[in-house]
C-alpha cells in the first residue's frame, strides 16, 4: 500500500485517539506506527540491488509484533501502547488486503521459514516483483529529480 494511504489511516486512527484520550500525543504515535514500518521496504530494494532477486524481508512487518503490542496492551493502562499497536495492526491488514499474499504471509516467521522467497509467499509473484521494480523506479526518479533541484 502506497504511503499516503497509510498516512490517512493511522491519522484517522489518531484524530480518533486523541479525541478520546485528550492526548495530542496518541495522533503522533498513531501516525508513526502506520507509516514507519514501510521503511523496511529499503531492505528489500537493498537485496535487489545487491544480490540481483526479490525478496520479501519486510523486518518490520509482523503479527509477532502486534501480538507483543495486545500483550503489552493487556498489561498496561497506557493509550499509547493500546494507539500504536492499533494502528500497526491496521497497517498489516491494510497491506494485506491490497497485496496478494498467501494467508500467512504477514508472520515474520512464516516469510522467514520460506527463506524471504517471493515466489512462496506472494499468490501473484509475478506481479509482487513488477510492483517492486515500478516502487524502486518511482524512487529513483523522484531521488533524480530533487539531486537536478539542488
Ligand atoms: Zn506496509
């Protein structure tokens, strides 16, 4: 899922979060938690620049995470940790509703287990790898364009 998706979600999540809470700070956390975890894409263009294949490592992308942020919830009364594992969770689900993975495909370890591999996680391989090369030239563009500015 594109960025300014998943900006519009947890700032959604967040403006809701900090009208309950009175918290200014559940926004922030809120929106942080949805976006961040995007930056783990870097690993993957990493890999595809380095050993020539697709992957999807994705370090950041978990339910292991989300079940230590539900843990964590359960045993805290803070809002921050109920927020930021809320929105992470959206952030997942997001993403796999919009890309076709294998049911399990948003576990770290069931990616790991499959050693990263494209073709064993994605139910649309083909299309997961184009959708990579397009994300990486839209990056190298829009990086060309702001080193032509400067
Ligand atoms: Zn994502």
């Amino acid at each position: 899922m594109l960025p300014h998706k998943h900006m519009i979600l947890s700032a959604t999540i967040g403006a809701a979060a900090w009208t309950v809470s009175g918290d200014p700070t559940t926004c922030a956390v809120a929106v942080v938690a949805g976006v961040l975890p995007d930056v783990d894409h870097l690993a993957d263009y990493m890999y595809f620049r380095f050993r020539r294949g697709h992957r999807l490592i994705l370090p950041l992308h978990g339910y292991e995470y989300a079940v230590l942020g539900i843990v964590s919830s359960l045993s805290s009364d803070d809002p921050i940790v109920l927020v930021a594992t809320l929105s992470y969770l959206v952030h997942l689900f997001a993403d796999q509703l919009e890309n076709r993975t294998r049911p399990p495909a948003y576990w770290l370890l069931f990616r790991l287990w499959h050693r990263f591999r494209v073709e064993s996680i994605s139910a649309a391989p083909e299309a997961a790898m184009r959708g990579r090369v397009d994300d990486m030239r839209r990056i190298q563009k829009w990086w060309m364009h702001r080193v032509r500015r400067s």
